[in-house]
C-alpha cells in the first residue's frame, strides 16, 4: 500500500488529489478511479470504517455528488394517504396483525386543498405514500395523481406496493412517473424471515418490470437489521447494483413500536452513513435521499451527516397532522422534517433546492441519453 493511501485503501483527503474526471491511469487512486467508473464496490471493511477513515471516505461521497449534481438537492414533499396495508413485514407498526393501530384513508378534497393551496412554495415534486393498500389507489391516488398534474407542476412520485400490471398503467397514464419500490432486504432467507412483502422473487421481477415499462425507479434498503451478517449487507449493494435503479435509499433498522422486532437494538448510524456513502460511490449518478429515519437512529444529527454523505434528496413531510401519528413505519413519536427543518438542514450542509423537479430531471436525462447514444450510432457510421 502507498504511503498515500490509509489502512482501508482510501485515498486522504480530496485536497491532495483533485479529481480528474474521465482520466484514468495504472496509478489511478483507488476512489478516483471507482468515482469515475462506477467500478467501487464496498467491503465489510469499508463499512466499519470509523473516525479519520470514515470522514475522508464521506467526504470523497459528498465530493462525487456535488461534481455530477452541484450544491443541488431535489426537495419533494410527501403525503401518506393510507396505513391499511395486506401485508405483515416483521420491521413495521403498519404490518396488518397490528391490531392497536386505527387505521386511515385521508380524505380527497382536504389533500386537494393543500397540495393545491397550501404546500410550500419550495417542493419541485410530490410523493404519494400508502402501506399496500390496493383500494386506495382508485379511490384517492388515481385521481390526485391526475389532479396535481391538470393544476400543478410537481413531478409526481408514487410508493404504494407491489400492484398489478393494469394499475401501473393507470398510474403512468394519469401522470406519475416515478415509482419508489424498496427491495429492502437482498438475502432471500432473511427477506422471508422478516415477513418483508410478497416474495423476494416477485418484489425484484416488479422492479424490473416498472423500469423496463417507462417508470423511473427508485428502490432501497434496510441496514442494521437484527441478524443481518456482513455477507447480508454486502448482498444489498450486489443486487442494486444489477437492478435498472435511478436511485436507491438506505433506511437504518428501527424496532418499530407494536413489531415483533420492537426490542431489537436500533441500527448502528455510522453502518447505515457508510452505506450511503458506499452507494453514492457505487452509483455516483443515482438519486440517494437522507431519509428522516437517520435523525431517528441518531437524533440531533443523523440526517444532516447524511447530507453529508453524498444525498441529493430530502422530503417533507405534508401529511395532515392528525393522520401523521397512525402512519407508523417506526415509532408513535415521529421526527417530522417539515420545510422550516430541511431547508435550515440544507443550508446548514452549503447546499441548495433544486429548481428543478426530479421528475424533470429524469425527462431530461433520458432525452440526453437517447441524443448521445444516436450521436454514437450516427459516428459509427460515418
Ligand atoms: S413495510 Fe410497507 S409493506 Fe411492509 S407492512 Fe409496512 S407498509 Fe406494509
């Protein structure tokens, strides 16, 4: 090993060595050369980096994302419009054998009104959130969808489940284009160990179709689970890399209140920001959210060294208060990021809202994609 480089292989900080994008030599330092080739991929080490390591390794994550996005992060506001939900993951106080929790559909016309009236003027996107809950689609997101796309110009998300092939296609036609569907969980033992949704086969084939039908997705993971070997963790990380992904999240294990895992211990933050950071190196063009679970795991500060890993999305959260409390992926005593939070959370990091929405960005990309590779077709010819 180099004098140059510490006992995980990483180069010190940025600093010494300026990055040079698309240049890479025999000599090319390890995290330079996986930046620009997307060749990084984590060891157990890397993830049990700590101290001067870790924070060389978060700021070369950080780095990557603000050379491909700049100081940009997307700002999509979120409404959990149901917690009804047919299946039974171990890890969450939505799983349908809770019997203490009241369950909720909001409301049409009061979500119509805030999102049309009242949402904050700094969201580009929205995010529509149930548990699986199939009757609500038709009911309330079906028409919302349509309706924040006839009066508003907020891309639009949706993260409802494993759903059929016929209410996807009503949901791109109505105007989402995004779809959010974690893999949660590589390991196909452990996924059926945790009850996570349908089966591991399934989750990951609907994946594949959603992308391969139009949709942008982004898909996700747990870190910390409670029996989760280092070979479990890794697994995530070689699934992603394979799924056709825009982005990809890494949520930090909480013991749910009212779960079977309630008296597991919560997952290690540094795991979990190293995770981040791994992905952002992985995958330095992918969509990474700080996710409000981090200030959960530690709170205080979880979410903004998240931010400083790398992320390049935050959420805030626009659900009716009154529903918020029932909507129970973790703990009754939520963390809300509201506007005023992210955007002082932001600032704080030296990073700014996008103007332009994710959705946009994805349109954009793809037409930059499809230009570049007619561009290379019409050289090969010549
Ligand atoms: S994680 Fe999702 S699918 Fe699983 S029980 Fe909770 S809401 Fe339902």
């Amino acid at each position: 090993m180099s004098d140059d480089r510490n006992r995980l292989g990483f180069l010190q900080p940025a600093t010494q060595f300026p990055p040079k994008i698309g240049l890479r030599s025999p000599a090319a330092p390890l995290l330079l050369a996986a930046v620009t080739d997307q060749s990084f991929f984590p060891t157990s080490e890397i993830l049990g980096a700590r101290g001067d390591q870790q924070s060389a390794f978060h700021e070369r994550a950080a780095d990557t994302r603000t050379r491909r996005f700049g100081r940009q992060v997307f700002l999509r506001g979120v409404v959990e419009v149901s917690n009804y939900c047919r299946e039974n993951c171990s890890y969450c106080g939505m799983r349908r054998d809770n019997r203490q929790l009241s369950r909720f559909r909001a409301q049409f016309n009061q979500l119509a009104e805030l999102l049309i009236q009242f949402r904050p003027a700094s969201i580009t996107d929205l995010n529509i959130q149930t548990g699986e809950d199939p009757v609500v689609i038709r009911e309330l997101v079906l028409p919302l969808v349509e309706l924040l796309r006839r009066e508003t110009p907020l891309g639009v998300s949706v993260c409802l489940g494993t759903l059929n092939k016929s209410l996807y296609r009503e949901l791109r036609s109505a105007g989402a284009s995004i779809y959010i569907i974690k893999f949660e969980i590589a390991d196909p033992r452990l996924y059926t160990r945790m009850r996570a949704p349908g089966t591991f086969r399934e989750r990951v084939e609907h994946i594949r179709l959603l992308a391969h039908s139009g949709w942008n997705v982004s898909s996700g993971f747990i870190a910390g689970l409670p029996d989760q070997t280092d070979a479990d963790l890794l697994a995530n990380f070689a699934l992603a890399r394979e799924l056709p992904l825009d982005g990809c999240s890494v949520s930090p294990f909480i013991p749910g209140d009212e779960t079977p895992l309630s008296g597991a211990p919560t997952a290690d933050i540094d795991l979990t920001l190293n995770c981040m950071a791994a992905l952002r190196l992985m995958r330095p063009d992918w969509v990474i959210p700080a996710v409000s679970a981090l200030n959960l795991a530690e709170p205080g500060c979880g979410y903004g060294r998240g931010l400083r890993t790398g992320a390049n999305l935050v959420t805030i959260n626009l659900t009716p208060s009154e529903l918020r409390g029932d909507y129970l992926l973790y703990k009754r005593d939520r963390f809300i990021m509201t506007e005023e939070r992210i955007l002082s959370a932001i600032s704080a990091e030296g990073l700014i809202p996008s103007k332009q929405s994710l959705a946009g960005f994805y349109q954009q990309r793809k037409i930059d994609r499809l230009l570049s590779r007619s561009r290379t077709v019409e050289a090969a010819a010549v």
